[in-house]
C-alpha cells in the first residue's frame, strides 16, 4: 500500500541555519504531496503541497519538490526561525484519504 | 477563516467508561476524516466520510467504535467502552478535494 518515510528526529538547528528534512513516498499511482506542521498541542496545518511531478510547493520560506524519479518531497527552508520549532509531517494522497508519516520534530534554539 | 471545529479540545474518561466526540467540518466540505494520533506518530485514518456516506472504515476497531455523520454534516466519534490504549489525540478534518483541513483535536487520557 502507499507509505511515506521520512527522516527521523529530532532536528536541532540554530536560528538561520539551513534545514532539509527528508521525505520519500511508496505509491501504486500518482499521489498529491504534502507536508503539514503541528505546533504542541494543535491540530495539523497544510504547510505545503505538489499534486504533479516535478511541482514545486512552497509556504513561509518552505519548498518542497515532488521528484517523481526518486520518489521524494523533502522539505527545506534556507533559514530558520525559532517560531519554526513544531513537528512537520510528509502526507500523500491518492484519491482518498491522508496517508502520514511519523514526523519530524524540530527545534530551532537561538 | 472557516475552521473545523471540535469539541472537547481535553477529556479524561476512566477505563470501561462511554466518550464521544463531535466535529463540524467546513461548510460544504463533503467529505470528512477521523484520524488518531498516538503521542510522537503520525495520525492514523480511523473512519472517511463522504456526505453521510461510510467510505473508508476499515481501520476502525468496530468492537468498541463507532462514528457517525447524520445529514451529512457534523459528525460524532464514539468509544464504548473506553480502554488504557485509547489515550491519544483525535482528529478531525474536512476536504473539498484532496487537500485536507484539521480541526485543534480532543485530547483523550484514559485512567
């Protein structure tokens, strides 16, 4: 069935280093792609998505892009924020509903 | 900005007793998800709604839960009877296509 890996935490960066949190997606088809933020004790937020190949989502200094050839949607931010310290989970969807990862928890220290 | 809403945002329950809890969707958001979040994973798909209609129920453990969406419109998660392993988040969401909308969630402890 379809599945979504993502990279394990937690994340520990600095303000204004750069992130990458990968992502990489087993589907039968051609799923949209996601990526969702969870601040404590809040319900998920859509950060970011890409519904085709070679789209490229971006939200808030985010990007993602869907690499079809490698199946993957890591996402990156160039500089980050303390405000960026929640836990961001990689979603597909095909034709129904959300498929998640684990998460990943970051956390930005200044 | 239209949101999904929950209710209760906490619960605590003792084991063996009876829980529920409600959602409302985005208006005219037709289809709508339950999904439960253990603490530290990622939420997991309990039940998928569209319209009034089961569409997905495949994940949730019938012995004990039961979900329901009467017209269509808000729905309701039900536990009966509640056990230790049911302490989680649950979330709700809604969806006019393939992007989906979550509500803050209700945070259950059972003791």
């Amino acid at each position: 069935g379809d599945s979504v890996t993502q990279m394990e935490g937690p994340v520990t960066l600095s303000e204004e280093a750069f992130l990458t949190i990968n992502c990489t997606y087993t589907a039968t088809g051609y799923p949209s792609l996601f990526w969702y933020v969870q601040y404590p004790g809040e319900g998920l937020q859509l950060l970011l998505k890409a519904t085709k190949a070679d789209d490229k989502g971006s939200n808030k200094g985010f990007e993602a892009t869907y690499r079809k050839e490698t199946t993957s949607f890591h996402l990156e931010k160039g500089s980050v924020q303390v405000s960026d310290s929640a836990v961001y989970f990689c979603a597909l969807s095909e034709e129904n509903a959300l498929n998640f990862g684990k998460g990943t928890s970051l956390l930005v220290t200044p | 900005e239209a949101e999904v809403a929950q209710s209760p945002r906490y619960k605590i329950t003792e084991k063996s007793q009876a829980v529920a809890f409600w959602c409302d969707p985005i208006s005219g958001h037709a289809t709508l998800y339950w999904y439960r979040q253990i603490l530290g994973q990622g939420p997991e798909l309990l039940v998928q709604f569209q319209d009034e209609s089961v569409v997905d129920d495949s994940q949730l453990p019938k012995d004990r839960f039961s979900a329901e969406r009467l017209k269509g419109v808000d729905s309701t998660l039900k536990i009966q009877p509640a056990e230790l392993g049911d302490s989680a988040m649950y979330l709700c969401a809604s969806s006019p296509d393939t992007e989906a909308f979550f509500g803050q969630g209700t945070r259950l402890t059972v003791v």
